[in-house]
C-alpha cells in the first residue's frame, strides 16, 4: 500500500476520490427501481417483484457484509483492491441484468449480486475515510454517508439521461460509473490510522443486546433505518403518481426523486459537524422527529399543489439521512476497541435485514390504504428513535459520545 501522505491536503485529496468513487459505484444500488416505471409501462409485475428489485439488494448487502466481516476479506487484502473488486462485479451483476427479461426472477438474482459486490465498497469506503479521522470523525462519516446518498439518488438522474422509455438505461449508465469508480478508488490513499480489524467474534451479538448504551444506540438505528429505505425505494413511484395526476411527465417524476434523496447529502455533512460539536443523541434526536413528522404529513399532501408538497418532501430527504452516520459514529465510541468491528457488522446488519421488510410491505401497505396514508407507518421508526436517544443522552455512558458532549 502506498505510504500515507501526512499533509492536511494529501488528506482532503485522498477523501475527496473515495467520495467520488462511492457516489459512482453505489449509483448501482438504486438502479433497478430507478428503472421501474419504464419496465411498468411494459411488463405486468406483481407488487413483491417489484419491491424485489430493491430488497433483492438490500439482501445481498447483508449476506456479503457478513461473510465479509467473518473472512476479515478488508484486512486479508488490499482495501482499495476489495473496493475496485467490488465496484467490478456490480458493475458486471448490472450489464448481466441487460440481458434478462425484467420480469424475471434471473434479473432479480442479479440485484442479489450487486448487492453482496457493494458490501466490498461502501463499509471498506468507511473504513478508508475514517483512517484519516483526527478528531473529526463524525464529519469524515458523515461525508461517507453523503456519497451513499447521492450514489442512491443518482440513477433517478440517469433515467432522465438515458434513453426515453428504456428500462435499461439507469442499469447500463449505473454499471459504466461502477467500472469508473473500481479504477478511481486505485488512486487515493489510506490514512495513517488504518489498522487491521480484530477477527469478527459472534459472541459480541450479546453484548450489543446486553450493554444498555449499545442498546439503545442499536434501537435508535433500527427506528431510522425502519423509515429510510423504505422511503428511498418508494419516493420514485410516489413522485410518478403524484406528477402523473397533474399531467406532469416522467423525467418530472425522477428529478424529484432525485432531488428528495440526493438533498440528504449536504444533511450529512452538515450533521456529522454538528454531531461533533453539540453531541450525537442530539442531533439524531432531532433528525428522526423532523424525519418522522414528515413520514405522517408527506401523504396527506399528495393532493396538495407542488409548492406545498414539494418543500415536504425536500426537508423529508434532508432529515430521514441527516442522523445515519451518527450511529456507526456511535458505536466506534462505546464499544470496546476490540469489538469494534464485529459490532459495526451486527448493526449493519440488523438494520438493512430491517429494511428487507419494509421495503418488501409497503407497496402492499400502498395498495390498501393508498398514497394519503403510503408512507404514515414509517413514522413509527423514527419516533422509536427518538425515545432511544434521549434515554441514551440520560445515561453516564454518554459522555463517552462526540468528545464528551452526549
């Protein structure tokens, strides 16, 4: 590996290609929903295929973290090489899917396999970024964090770009930013503070459910992540509907997909440095009960006019991922150092196996109740995260969070 650059603009460099090279390998993830309408408006598709395209990656992300924790695959290798090698393969998982037919479950299969491939990208991401953390981890995660944003907006852009029509596209342009970002990722650098993980322990599974600080650190995760993909995975089909019954076009649809989820972006850098400044129970306090309230009012608008619905929507993006680095932040500064990891990997874990469920009900939900009321059981989440992170901030173990500041 090379030698670390210690100058505070080796540092920004370096961070500056892993964000990069996240926003464009993790453009990969919401790709096959950013091509939903298109296939819709081809193939008959029952509601589980189609939340499928999603869960089907939620699903692979948790098998491959897993088996990636337990093999320590980041420490046996080159972390830049297991990022580029898993930037590759979804970006090979996303051509296969071109050649399949979109109401197969082949394609949904291929979901699976990008999936488990960007287990190799976003966690080894983190862990290059935060190797550069010198006091300031919460902002370093919390940019992490916006890439995984902007990269799960951005197929909703690629749909505009792409070919009118073609389910295809979003897939195809999502694969060519993957393969770009497997090169990109060979030229930045580690930190000086990258160290070798201790071995992934399962007995750790008891401490994050016995130690009440990890506890509730791991409930108020679960509350956010109850909400967020959730809302990532249905806003496309949301916006259609809504712009669809004001005689508003599908590239409308998509770049207000894009612009509701890719907002979160500038929330997590924002929060990381607020985060590290006021305290983490704080500020993921307050995101989950704005993110929260938003879940409940956002459906009751849908039949509101865009200059009242839209500005919910964009305060919604901000909140629902402002909070989200905060927790993984979290962990590293309650657990003990040698559990660190493992207990990293059983949050992740926990909380997308979580968002396999609700992405998978909710159009079920939807189909019953409607778009006025599609999204009011995500609120249920975040205000479960609020309870766990004021009771946190009420315990001693709290000083031990953002430098003393709860």
């Amino acid at each position: 590996m090379p030698t670390a650059d210690p100058s505070l603009a080796g540092k920004w460099r370096a961070i500056g290609l892993i964000v990069i090279a996240q926003i464009l390998a993790l453009s990969v993830w919401f790709s096959g929903t950013a091509a939903l309408p298109a296939i819709l408006a081809q193939y008959t598709l029952p509601a589980p295929k189609q939340a499928a395209l999603t869960s089907a990656v939620q699903a692979g992300f948790v098998l491959g973290a897993l088996l990636s924790a337990i093999f320590s695959v980041p420490d046996r290798f080159e972390p830049r090489r297991v990022f580029a090698t898993g930037a590759i393969i979804a970006a090979l998982a996303n051509m296969l899917a071109l050649n399949l037919a979109p109401d197969s479950w082949a394609l949904i299969a291929t979901r699976f396999a990008a999936g488990a491939a960007l287990a190799l990208v976003y966690p080894v991401g983190m862990k290059l970024a935060a190797s550069w953390a010198r006091g300031d981890a919460g902002l370093l995660v919390g940019l992490l964090v916006g890439a995984l944003t902007l990269g799960s907006a951005s197929p909703f852009l690629l749909a505009i770009a792409g070919s009118a029509g073609d389910w295809r596209s979003p897939l195809q342009l999502a694969a060519m930013a993957a393969l770009a970002a497997g090169l990109l990722i060979l030229f930045t650098r580690a930190g000086p503070g990258l160290r070798a993980a201790a071995s992934f322990d399962p007995r750790a599974i008891l401490l994050a459910v016995r130690d009440p600080a990890l506890r509730l650190t791991n409930l108020g995760y679960l509350g956010h992540m109850w909400e967020l993909y959730a809302m990532w995975a249905w806003i496309g089909a949301f916006s259609h509907a809504y712009w669809d019954s004001r005689g508003g076009g599908s590239d409308l649809a998509d770049l207000t997909a894009f612009t509701v989820i890719g907002s979160g972006a500038l929330a997590c850098i924002i929060a990381g440095g607020l985060a590290d400044r006021f305290g983490r129970t704080r500020v993921t306090a307050a995101a989950m009960a704005i993110s929260g309230s938003c879940a409940l009012i956002a459906g009751l608008a849908f039949n509101a006019p865009p200059w009242v619905l839209l500005p919910v929507l964009v305060i919604w993006g901000l909140s629902i991922i402002a909070d989200s680095a905060q927790f993984s932040t979290a962990i590293t500064e309650l657990a003990p150092p040698e559990r660190a990891g493992t207990l990293l990997t059983i949050q992740t874990a926990l909380g997308f196996s979580l968002t396999i469920v609700m992405v998978q009900i909710l159009p079920s939900w939807i189909a019953f109740a409607g778009w006025n009321w599609a999204f009011a059981p995500l609120a249920i989440g975040p205000f479960l995260g609020v309870w766990a992170m004021l009771t946190l901030r009420k315990r001693p173990e709290s000083a031990r969070l953002a430098g003393g500041r709860g």
